[in-house]
C-alpha cells in the first residue's frame, strides 16, 4: 500500500493542474445535481419488521390521516378566564376553522368535540392532522399553523403551536460552527508556524466535505437521507479531513526541513503518512458502515452518509494535498532557524530543549504505574454514570426553551398530564368484519392498566375489520413507565383476543419511538464486541504485537465509558444542565451510543497507529524500550495534540445548536476525542508500554506468520526508495 500511495503523490504532484481541475469537474457536477435533482430531507424514524411499524404502515392505506405528521396549536385563556367564555369560545372556533384551511391539512379536530379541554377549562388543544409523513409537510404548511396561534393571541388568548411536525428538516450552520473552523485553523497556525501551511492543511478538507454534502444531497431523491445524517457527516468530514491533512503535510514539511525535494518529499509523506491515513480512515469507514447491520434505516443512511464523507476526506488528502504541493513548492519548508525547523531536524532536542509533549512522555514514562493507576481511576470515575444510561428519541420536550413547540408540550403536560403528548394507538382487527363490539370491549379493558390515563372511544377505519383505539398514558412519551405499558399491552395480547375475538397491535409515534429505542439498545453490546473484536485484529496484524491491541481495546472501552457517563450526568440527570444551556434533561438520544463507538474507534486508531508506529520504529532500530517510547512519540505527540484540539472544536461548535439530535451528539463526540486523545493515547499508551517493557513487542511465531502485512509503517517503501545515504528512520516515520 505504501509503494502505491508514494506513486500516486509523485503523480499528483506532477499533474497537479489535471488532478485540481477533476476535484472542481467533480464538486460542479455534484452541485449541479444536488441543484437539479436534490429533494427534500427524510427525518422519518422507520422500524422495519416491528409490531409498531406493521400497524402503522396498515394504518396508511386504511385510516392515513393518524398514519402522518401531526400538530397541535395550544390555546389558553387569560387569567381569571375560562376558554368557554363567548369572545374565547369565539376565538377557537375560528381557529379550527383557519386550521381545516391551512395547506396539506386532512383533519381537524375540534377540542369542544374531542373534549381537549383541561379541567379547570383554561386551556384547549386543537388537533391537526395531515395525511402525508414529517418530511412532506412544507414550511408553508407549518408558517399557516402559526399564522393562527397568532391570530388567536391577537383575540387573546395564548397561542402556541407543536406536534411533529417540528422534527428537524435541514441543517443549520451558524457563528458557532465557523468559530470551530476559526479555532482548528489557528491550531494548525501554531502547529506548522505558518499560515500557507495551515491554508494547505484546510482546503483538501473543505474541498472533501463540499464534495462529500453536494454528493449526499444529491442522493436524496432515490434515498431517504436526514437532516441529521447531512449534519454528522459533514462535522466528520470536516475534523477528519482536516486531520488526515495535518498528518501528512506535517510529515511532508519535517522532510523539506531535512533538505527533501519537493516532489519526492510529497510521495514520501503521501507513502507514509499517506498509509496510517488510508488504514485509519479505513476504520472509521468499517465502523459507520457497520450500523446498516442494525436494521434502522434512518441509521443506515447516517452511518452511510458519514462514512462517505470520510472516505472523500482520505481521497482527498492523499489525491488534492499532493497536487496542492506541487503548487506551492519549497514555500512549505519551515523557515532555517524558526521553531518548526528545529524540531523537524531535532535540533531543539539536541539543544536540550525538549517540547512540553516530549517532557509529559518522559514524566509518564518515569512513573508508568502511577500514571496507569491515576488515569484510569479518573475515567471510571467519569463512566460511573453511564450505569443509568437510558436511550430514547427526542421529542418537543427536548427542543428549546421558549419555542413554540417548547411551550406547547409543556403546556399540555402540565394541564393535561404528560401523557397527552405521547398518546398510544392500538389497531384493533377482527376477522368477521365487524370490529366495533369487539373494539369496545378492548377499549374498556385497556382502561384497567394501571399506567393509562384515559382511553378514547374506538375509531373506525376504512377496513370494516378495523379499529384504531387511542390510549393516554399517565407518564410522557419518554417514561419508563410508557415504555412497560407498551410491553404490558403487548404481553396482553393473547389474553385480549382470546376475551374480545379482536387481535390488538400498539403502534403510534411513541410506539415507534420505544421500538427504536428498544433495537439500538439491543444492538450496542453485539455491536461493541465487533468493533472491540475488529480492533484487536487490526492492530495486532500492525504491530506484529499482543499488548498493543489489548491495551488499545482497553483503552477505547474506558473512553466510551467515560464519554457515555459525561453524557449521562449532563444530559439525564442535569448536573450543569443551566450553565451549558441544556433545554431538557431525559433520556439520552437512542442512537448516541452507536454514533459515539463507531466514530471514536476510528479516530482511537488513528492515534493509536501514529503515536504508536513511531514508537515501533524506534525500538525496532535501538532495541531500548522505555528510550524508544520518549524518541518515538516525540515528534507525534504534538501532531495528535493538534489533530485532537481540530476535531474538539469542530464538534464542539456544534454543541450550542438547539437541535435535540445534534446537541449531545456534538457533546459526546468533543469530550470523547478529547479523553481518548489526552487521557488514554498520550498518557496510558506510553505508560503500558513502558511498565510492559521488551515484552510490548511479543507476538507468537505462528500467529505473525498467519496474520498479513498491511505494511502501514511503509517498510516496503523503505526498501524501495532508501539508497546508501538515506536514512531508514527518516522514509519509513509515519510522525
């Protein structure tokens, strides 16, 4: 792979015009076609082969206005008022009217009919309903509901709208978002010394990640791709491109100081650097393509859209980087005597001026066990937390504080009960056509459970053997209490068919929600056995070793657990919820953990291999253990410090959106990079391999001889291009 990738940088860097104007060819198209072709943004959440999911896609042909998105405008009374006074009463009726006449609205429900109205008759709840899914009901739609909350408030009452039609439907990218860009770029500043380097470093990243998004979007007619799957693939195309960037031209720049051509330092650096870059890109691409195995689509097409981006991230780091040095030439070379040029020839370590990375490597190094014993007190201090993890989706009650949407749900919770806004919709079917008997008699028994609140009169479907019966919790959609009477309705089941003669399936959003939920929470231990599995064979083929993989494994599992229960404190139980402008406190967004195990254990494997190849090579070229860790990791320790300060402030600077998916996402991705990054790459890996000493570097004979060489080191290409007076060390270093 090394000898290859050292051909494609010299040809990159030859034909660096051609291979520029493919990458502009390529990103036109894709606008083009993300202009021409691109249709809206799906955020349905699909379980398919549930019990929930089966009834509700019956529903759609039989009774499809419950089947789509729904709202609902929130009106209250002043105060010492009743809504049923006249000029109020006046009010809400005029507001059902101009509701039945909002665009793509298929019903609407009168709170004097449905009998929405809160008991101290202050507050009543109109109903809409529309015939077609979230993702279809336009902006328009959506602006006329509001349009009438506000002409009800200029009537005087209170108004406020929500319902699901308020899922997210785009992306927004704000001042938070550019600040992060704004950050990463004065780390590479500080890095490289150089502002030309730093720009050579963020345009293969912003090239990779416009061409990755145009590429998603212009998916969307033939593939239900999310505002949030566009979201995380665009916050890893960003920081890892911009990391795959920083590693090779950091290693491209160290030759140039050592006096490199340009052009053979470009194919050294793609060679190299280029390899570790291909390998742990490599991984994280296996890991979030790993989530279709689930069966979620929705989680499909994240895992999928984020693993493209990533891939045109490498692509274009090992294809766009190479050609950029051919256009900027010897200018990349750090200037004779500054800081940049020191290190790159060691002259700051012979001077006795040994960087702060060098010196934390030589403190751990000095005390391993002491470093081992505190450090990984500290994370499962940190993970404790996750014991309480609790997964569920995000509903308005996750949305931000004073939103329409916000005011809405908590308005009904607190005058009707949390569990009006998760109702539960159970299809009745009976196969002697005639379900209204056999409906009636459900609906009476299901009034027994002890967790419902109120049971609504049957609906009739347009399938005479139907019925659609709607069941009001006591706790909100989100409750662990809902969750087990959704079980306890399903555990029922046979007893009800066998008392009514009417088979009974629990279906609805919150049904949809808490299979969901219940599928992902299912899938994370197989799915973290996988990837625990995949690492140690990854790693192990590497390093030729057995403790390297196992610590790195080790390693991994106390970051996630760390990063989970930073999550679970902040998140669930609200432990400085107020000062980080956390809107709601619940449940942890249900497909958090995957996201968090698939991208970290990329990212862990991309420290991992260079931090750890240049500790491999020192001690393969001195046989010192412990001195080949401090040589080793010297030069990489400030490059993964660097790459790990981008990718924070990317993802933290989507941290302050207001989107209940995005939020904890950006959180748990920010603090997770930094822990895996400081407190286990920088600071157990060092320790390990110093309290393990020679033994570090063992592998059994038959297994090396049985696993294959990936050759990310470039070994290959040290025997391939070093002569008589090129040194080993300097082709085959991957820092």
């Amino acid at each position: 792979m090394a000898v290859l990738l050292h051909r494609l940088g010299h040809r990159a860097y030859h034909h660096r015009k051609l291979v520029l104007g493919i990458w502009l060819a390529v990103l036109a198209a894709l606008v083009t076609c993300a202009g021409l072709f691109g249709g809206k943004l799906d955020d349905r959440f699909t379980v398919p082969g549930t019990e929930s999911q089966r009834a509700l896609d019956t529903l759609r042909s039989t009774l499809p206005q419950v089947s789509g998105a729904n709202a609902q405008i929130v009106l209250t009374s002043p105060k010492g008022h009743h809504v049923s006074e006249t000029p109020y009463a006046t009010a809400i009726a005029r507001a059902v009217a101009a509701a039945e006449s909002a665009p793509q609205v298929s019903a609407v429900v009168d709170p004097r009919t449905s009998g929405a109205v809160s008991a101290d008759r202050t507050t009543a709840v109109v109903q809409v309903q529309y015939s077609v899914p979230n993702a279809e009901v336009s902006s328009a739609s959506v602006n006329a509901l509001k349009d009438v909350a506000k002409s009800a408030e200029r009537q005087g009452l209170g108004a406020s709208v929500g319902g699901s039609v308020f899922s997210s439907k785009g992306v927004h990218v704000g001042a938070s978002e550019v600040i992060g860009v704004i950050v990463a770029v004065l780390v590479l500043v500080l890095t490289f010394g150089s502002l030309l380097a730093a720009g050579m470093a963020l345009l293969p990243a912003l090239a990779g990640v416009a061409v990755g998004l145009t590429g998603l979007l212009a998916l969307t007619p033939v593939a239900g791709i999310s505002s949030t799957a566009v979201t995380l693939a665009l916050m890893l195309g960003l920081a890892v491109g911009i990391d795959y960037a920083l590693f090779i031209l950091s290693r491209h720049r160290q030759q140039l100081a050592r006096g490199a051509d340009p052009q053979e330092s470009a194919a050294l650096a793609n060679g190299t650097a280029g390899s570790a870059v291909v390998f742990a890109g490599g991984t994280v691409i296996i890991a979030l393509a790993a989530l279709s195995v689930i069966g979620i689509p929705f989680l499909t097409t994240m895992g999928l859209g984020a693993a493209g981006a990533v891939l045109v991230a490498v692509l274009a780091s090992i294809t766009l980087l190479p050609a950029l040095a051919g256009f900027a030439g010897t200018k990349l070379a750090p200037q004779a005597g500054s800081k940049a040029a020191l290190r790159a020839t060691d002259a700051e370590e012979s001077a006795g001026e040994p960087s702060i990375g060098a010196r934390w490597v030589r403190t751990v190094v000095a005390r391993p066990l002491l470093a081992i014993l505190g450090t990984a007190g500290v994370l499962l201090a940190l993970a404790l937390p996750a014991a309480d993890l609790r997964l569920a989706l995000p509903d308005d009650g996750s949305a931000a504080k004073g939103s329409t949407q916000r005011t809405a749900y908590d308005t009904v919770s607190d005058k009707f009960g949390p569990g009006f806004n998760g109702p539960l919709l159970i299809l009745t079917r009976t196969h002697d056509g005639n379900s209204n008997q056999a409906a009636a008699q459900v609906a009476q028994r299901l009034g027994t459970f002890s967790d419902v609140k109120a049971v609504l009169p049957p609906q009739p479907t347009h399938d005479p053997g139907q019925s659609v019966i709607t069941v009001i919790p006591k706790t909100g959609p989100d409750s662990v209490q809902t969750g087990r009477l959704v079980r306890d309705i399903r555990d029922s089941a046979s007893s009800l068919r066998t008392a009514t003669g009417a088979s009974v399936a629990v279906t609805g959003t919150t049904a949809v929600n808490i299979d969901v939920s219940t599928r992902l929470g299912d899938s994370l231990l197989p799915f973290v056995a996988i990837v625990v599995g995949l690492s140690l064979i990854l790693l192990m083929t590497v390093f030729r070793s057995l403790v390297v993989p196992l610590k790195a494994a080790a390693g991994f599992l106390l970051s996630v657990a760390a990063s989970l229960g930073m999550v679970v404190a902040l998140f669930q139980w609200g432990w400085l919820a107020d000062v980080l402008d956390v809107p709601h406190t619940g449940p942890v967004v249900s497909f958090l953990p995957i996201i968090l195990i698939g991208v970290l254990f990329g990212l862990a494997m991309d420290y991992e291999v260079f931090l750890v190849s240049g500790i491999r090579e020192e001690w393969a070229h001195s046989g010192r253990a412990r001195q080949s860790i401090v040589d080793g990791a010297r030069h990489s320790v400030r490059v993964v410090t660097a790459a790990a300060l981008i990718m924070f402030t990317v993802f933290a600077g989507f941290f302050p959106l207001d989107d209940a998916l995005i939020k904890p996402i950006a959180f748990a991705l920010a603090v997770g990079v930094a822990i895996d990054a400081f407190a286990v790459r920088l600071t157990l890996v060092p320790a390990v391999l110093a309290l393990a000493g020679r033994r570090a570097w063992w592998l059994p004979g038959w297994l090396d001889r049985l696993l294959p060489d990936l050759d990310v080191e470039g070994s290959s290409l040290q025997k391939a291009t070093s002569g008589p007076d090129k040194a080993p060390a300097e082709l085959a270093s991957t820092s």
